[in-house]
C-alpha cells in the first residue's frame, strides 16, 4: 500500500501500512479476503475499547486535520480512479468529492511535536508491515 499512496513532491506516503486490493489478483484472494474480514472485528475491538475514553489536545486535531490534507491531496493529484473520473468529462465532481474528509487543513512547514516528528519520520521511510 506504502507504494501505491505515495506523494513525490512530499517524498512521504499518505498513511501508514494498509492493503491496496486494486493489485491482489493471486488465486488466492478471496481466501485472503475473507480471512481478513473474519479477523478484523476481534483485532479491532479490543483497539477501541482501549482507546475510547482517551482525550486529544488541540495540536494531536491539528495533526490529524493536516493529515486528512495529505489523504485529499493525494486522491485529487495522484489517485488512478480519481484521475480517471475527472479526466473522462464523464465523472461525477460530486461523487468523488464527497469521499473526501469533511474537514482537512493545510500548513506551511507546520510545527511538529516528537510524536508527530516520529511519525513523519515512518512516513518518509515505510516499514515492511508484513
């Protein structure tokens, strides 16, 4: 996935980890997928059970606003299926747009924390996840 949501002019990828289905075509994919969607909820309950009652400060909304930045920024200049659909004359502008996050933002070199630094550092160098 790191591959595939990768920004050039920023030299950093979107987001961290994930599977990019457009590219699993092996035989052995549904199995895969349905192996996958059997073991997500039990992988992520205990997640947000963990995680609900924790409080964010301003500067961790911040973060993630500018990171929904990257996931639009990337979706309008570099996205195949985005791309295709503006490009055709046929594409809905409304029906794409509309997948994008309800509040992004945008900062010139914004200021980092050590959390922040620390993962903009995995960004710009992805980790083998598997």
């Amino acid at each position: 996935c790191d591959s595939y949501f990768y920004l050039p002019c920023r030299g950093e990828t979107r987001g961290i980890g994930g599977i990019f289905f457009d590219d699993l075509a092996d035989e052995g994919a549904a199995d895969f997928t349905r192996a996958l969607a059997r073991s997500f909820i039990p992988s992520y309950e205990p997640i947000v059970a963990r995680r609900r009652s924790m409080t964010h400060t301003p500067e961790q909304r911040e973060w993630q606003l500018l990171r929904r930045g990257r996931y639009l920024e990337f979706n309008l200049l570099y996205d195949r299926g985005v791309r295709f659909g503006l490009e055709s004359g046929n594409g809905r502008t409304d029906n794409i747009m509309v997948s994008a996050p309800p509040l992004i933002r945008w900062a010139y070199k914004p200021p980092l924390g050590p959390e922040e630094e620390r993962i903009q550092d995995v960004l710009r160098k992805p980790r083998d996840w598997a």
